[in-house]
C-alpha cells in the first residue's frame, strides 16, 4: 500500500511539473517568435532539447527526488487527498496516450513504406532500398537501422552527382537520429508545443543539407536536386516517423536559396560547455543530496494535496 502511495504521488508530481513547464516552454517560444517577427535559426539539437525537457525534467524529478522523499519522510497513513489520484489518473492517460500515439504511428509509416517497397537496391551499399514508382523520391525510413529508400523516379530525374548528394542529405538524417527524435516526440504529445516541432524539422532539414553539401559544387546539385524533386512533392505526405528529402510540407524555397547563396545553418557552442554545466549541477546536487530531499517533499507537500 504505501509503495502504491508513492506511486501515485510521484504520477501527480509528474504531471503538475510537466503540464507547467510544457506551458511554459510552450508560451515563452510563442511569444519569443512574435517578438522577433522572424524565424529564428537554432540549431536542430538545441530545439529538440527545448521539446523533450519539459518531459525528461518531470520525469527525472519524480524518480530521483519525489519517490526518495516520500519513501524516506512521509507517514505511513493514508492521508493523500482525491485531488492526487485524479493527478495521478492523469499522467498515467498522458503516459498511455503517448506510447499509443508512438505505436500507430510507427504502424502507419511501416504499412506505407511497405507499400512503396520493391526490391532491396541493385547497389552494393547496403544502407539504401528501392521502391517502386509512386513512392516518394527519397526517404529515410526505419528507426534502430535506418535505410534510405529510392524510388525509380528519382533515379530517372537526378543525375548521379544529385543522386549522391541527395542520398547524403538523407544519411545527414540518419546520422542524427532524426527518425528516433520523431518517434520520442509523437510519444511525448502536448498541446501548444506544435511552434517548436516545426522549427525542428526545418532546422532538421538545413543541418542535413548542410551535412551533404560539403563543396560548392555539391550545394548547387542538391539545390538542382530539390528543385528536381519539389515538383511532385504534393502527391504524398511525409510519414510521422521518416524523414524525406523533400515533400509539400519543406520549406524548400528557404533551402535552396541557402545552397545558392552557401550559406550554413546557425550552430550552437561545442557539447563541452553544456556537459560542463550538468556536471557542476550534479556535483551540487550529490554532495547535498539529503537538503534537496528535504525541499523536495515540502514542494511535495505544497503542490500535491
């Protein structure tokens, strides 16, 4: 029974915390856009950061500090008020809803590229598929092994330099695990968060270009590449959890005029500052880990009736 408790509790924490920090996050980028009056370019790793935090900070919280206070210093009576079990009953439909939400669309984009596939590529790379025509031009599809699959349309189009950079662009994808971001994301759903999950993928999308383009040259044929390519993206949409080279929703205009003009995308800091400042803050937190246990259960006590 008083595991139980703890359980509930550290489910309402969860929810208060992530409801309040995903409006937050959510409010403060809104207004941050409007104020600007203009998209701002943010590295791809820094805007799929502001999305998941106000997940993994609730959810690390909960674990780590709510479930040792309350185990440590809460009474052994039930005492919780209905108001925490209907938190509680909450977080669980979030959690649920999430990993039904990742499922289908997991589901759906298999169903799809299943009907696209034809025949494993003629190629000796063994990271690219061939689908047939009416598949999309290029796509990114799987998630622990991701692949890039081609379809005869695009062989027909691009030449064998497009081809190549276009297949890099995807591999730039592959690289950063984007097909799993999209997957974490469609697991993780809150209202109003929509702004940032946008500037991501198009952020996504320049930083694999960038990723391709190496030479002037190889900018001006993916650029030839996306023009090629753009004029029959409207026939599909992009599936939830793969990543395509180009499709109605691609800001493709913006790209091409950054290839044209060799421009890069904005990119933030090396990881070491950032590593840095986790361990500083872990360090403190460790080596005063029984005073934030302390504080922990009395924000408890607060904010969980």
């Amino acid at each position: 029974m008083f595991a139980a408790r703890s359980l509930v509790v550290c489910l309402a924490l969860f929810w208060v915390m992530y409801t309040a920090l995903s409006c937050l996050t959510g409010a403060a980028w809104s207004a941050g856009q409007r104020l600007l009056r203009r998209q701002v370019l943010v590295s791809p790793s820094a805007l799929f950061g502001i999305r998941i935090l106000p997940f993994a900070f609730s959810a690390l919280f909960a674990v780590f500090f709510t479930l040792p206070s309350f185990w440590l210093m809460e009474r052994k009576s039930l005492d919780e008020d209905a108001t925490t079990f209907v938190l509680a009953i909450c977080a669980l439909l979030l959690l649920c809803a999430g990993v039904l939400r990742a499922l289908k669309a997991s589901r759906l984009t298999g169903r799809m590229v299943s009907q696209w596939l034809s025949k494993p590529g003629k190629g000796s790379e063994p990271s690219t598929l061939s689908a047939a025509e009416g598949a999309p031009a290029l796509l990114l599809v799987g998630i622990c092994r991701p692949k890039v699959m081609i379809s005869d349309a695009a062989m027909a189009a691009l030449s064998e330099n497009e081809l190549r950079v276009a297949v890099g662009h995807e591999l730039g994808h592959r690289r950063s695990w984007d097909n799993l971001k999209k997957l974490m994301i469609n697991a993780i759903p809150f209202p109003g968060m929509s702004g940032i999950e946008r500037s991501w993928r198009e952020a996504a999308e320049l930083a694999a270009d960038d990723s391709a383009a190496k030479t002037r040259r190889d900018a001006l044929d993916l650029a030839s590449a996306l023009i090629k390519l753009s004029r029959h993206a409207n026939r599909w949409t992009e599936p939830e959890t793969a990543s395509a080279f180009v499709c109605g929703s691609s800001a493709v205009a913006m790209r091409v005029q950054r290839l044209l003009e060799a421009r890069s995308s904005t990119r933030i800091p090396g990881r070491w500052p950032w590593a840095l400042l986790f361990l500083l803050i872990t360090t403190a937190i460790v080596s005063n880990y029984s005073t934030v246990l302390v504080l922990t259960h009395r924000l408890t006590e607060l904010v969980v009736p």
